[in-house]
C-alpha cells in the first residue's frame, strides 16, 4: 500500500514537473514572440526613419528645382524686357531716319533760295 501511495505521489511529482516544463516552454515561446516583435519594431522605427529621411531628400530637391525655375523664368522675363527695349529703341532710330529723309526734301534747299531770289 505504501508502495502505491509512493508510486501515486511520484505520478503526480512527474505531471507536475511536466506541468512546469510546459509552462517552461510556453514562456520561451512567448519570450521569443516577444524578441520577434521588438526586432520588427525597431525595423519599423529604421524604416520610418528611412521613410523621413528620404522625404526630406525630395522635399529640398524639389525646393532647389523650383528655386532654379524662379531663377530661369527671372532671366527669361529680364531678357525679354531687354530684347523689347533695344527692339523699340532700334526701330525708333530707324523710322526716325526714314522720317528724317523723307521730310529732308520738303525743306528748301539753299539752291532753290538762290535762283528764287535772281
């Protein structure tokens, strides 16, 4: 009888120590979840740091594309002015000329006053 009582007992240390050996296991794999899951949330944390870093890389590019835009359409706009003062400025001179000219023989020469006067 002591026998069975021994054995009953050493039946029941054997499922608990099973018992405990599951448990045992079942932390490691919730330990390993969890190691699992802080390496994916500093791969996020790298990643959206990535993320932020290369919006920033755009966002000065696109601020120096634009800034050399406004630079290029400045000269263009500036060129502009220039070609249409010096187009106006040519064409002045120019029909000033002819003008000059073609009034030149309205004028009385000093010829004509000298036979006028005879």
């Amino acid at each position: 009888m002591e026998k069975a009582c021994s054995n009953d007992l050493k039946t029941v240390e054997i499922g608990l120590t099973m018992k405990k050996l599951k448990l045992k296991e079942a932390q490691l794999a919730l330990s390993f979840d969890s190691n699992h899951l802080e390496r994916s949330k500093l791969a996020m944390g790298r990643s959206k740091a990535s993320f932020k870093a290369e919006k920033f890389k755009n966002q000065v590019e696109d601020t120096k594309h634009a800034e050399l835009l406004k630079n290029c359409i400045d000269c263009l706009v500036a060129g502009l002015f220039i070609m249409s003062a010096s187009l106006l400025y040519g064409a002045y001179v120019f029909s000033y000329q002819r003008i000059t000219d073609a009034t030149a023989s309205c004028n009385p020469s000093v010829e004509v006053r000298a036979i006028s006067s005879w």
